[in-house]
C-alpha cells in the first residue's frame, strides 16, 4: 500500500517505529515531517497527508503527535478525510469496517510502540463493510459541501 505520514515533535518518535514497521512489510511510505525534535504544529503536517490521501495519492495517512487529537481535527476539515484517533485494536478494526476511515492518528503520548504496531496493522488488514455503513457515512460526507 502507499501510505503517507507525519508528525510533529510529539510524535516523532512513534512515527520512526512505525515508518519502520511499515517499510519492513513492503508498503511505500512517503514521510513528510517533522524530521528532528524542535517544537513545531502539527497542522503543517496533517494539511499535507489529508491532502495527499484526499487527492488519491495515497491509500491510507498516518499522523502522529502527543495525542493523536489535534491531527484528527486539522486533517478532517479537508474535504474526503475521515481521520481516526485510536488507542485499540478494537477500534482500529471498526472505523476502518464502519466508518472507512483514511487517515489513522495515533498519540505518541498515549500508546507504546507494541500497541500502536497492533493498531496500524489492525487497521491496515481491515476493510469498509459497506451496505448499512455506506449511507452512514454519505451522511455526514454531505456536511462538506455545506
Ligand atoms: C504538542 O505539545 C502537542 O500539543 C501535540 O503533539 C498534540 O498532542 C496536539 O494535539
């Protein structure tokens, strides 16, 4: 799969492991920062990897930061985003089965490095179930073009 990814300071270091993770299993990965450990915002990575996934250019986004929170809420205003603050396998398994979730953000403060391979590859292996969900989701797409 091609998957996008970004981080600030916060999440730098999870975001490293993952990346990892993610190219040992054969996925292409596009990193677009932060690459060192200075205090930045998050926004200036989370505008470029919803983009990037809402133009096609990528199957999945990755976002990391201290609580995965500010990630979600920059990378769901742009228009084709449905970014997931997860911190379960459970969860991980659902928003990609009922929600189709696209962009995966994750706390660095929050989740180890054991449980946050769990989650990416949780949510990585699952697929949107469609039927019932399809409408569901249709229904709050429609909210962008409000
Ligand atoms: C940075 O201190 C922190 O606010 C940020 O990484 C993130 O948790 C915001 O949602």
């Amino acid at each position: 799969m091609r998957i996008i990814t970004g981080s600030d300071h916060g999440g730098l270091s999870l975001k490293k492991v993952l990346v990892a993770r993610l190219v040992t299993q054969g996925h292409e990965v596009r990193d677009v920062g932060t690459n060192d450990t200075a205090s930045c915002d998050y926004p200036d990575f989370a505008v470029p990897v919803a983009q990037a996934v809402a133009a096609g250019e990528a199957d999945f986004g990755l976002l990391v930061c201290g609580t995965g929170q500010g990630m979600a809420m920059t990378a769901n205003r742009v228009p084709g985003v449905r970014a997931a603050v997860v911190g379960d396998t459970f969860t991980a398994k659902a928003t990609r089965q009922h929600n189709d979730a696209n962009v995966l953000c994750l706390g660095e403060r929050v989740v180890g490095p054991g449980l946050a391979g769990d989650i990416l590859d949780a949510f990585l292996s699952s697929t949107f179930e469609g039927g019932r969900h399809t409408g569901r989701v249709a229904k709050f797409t429609a909210l962008e073009k409000k």
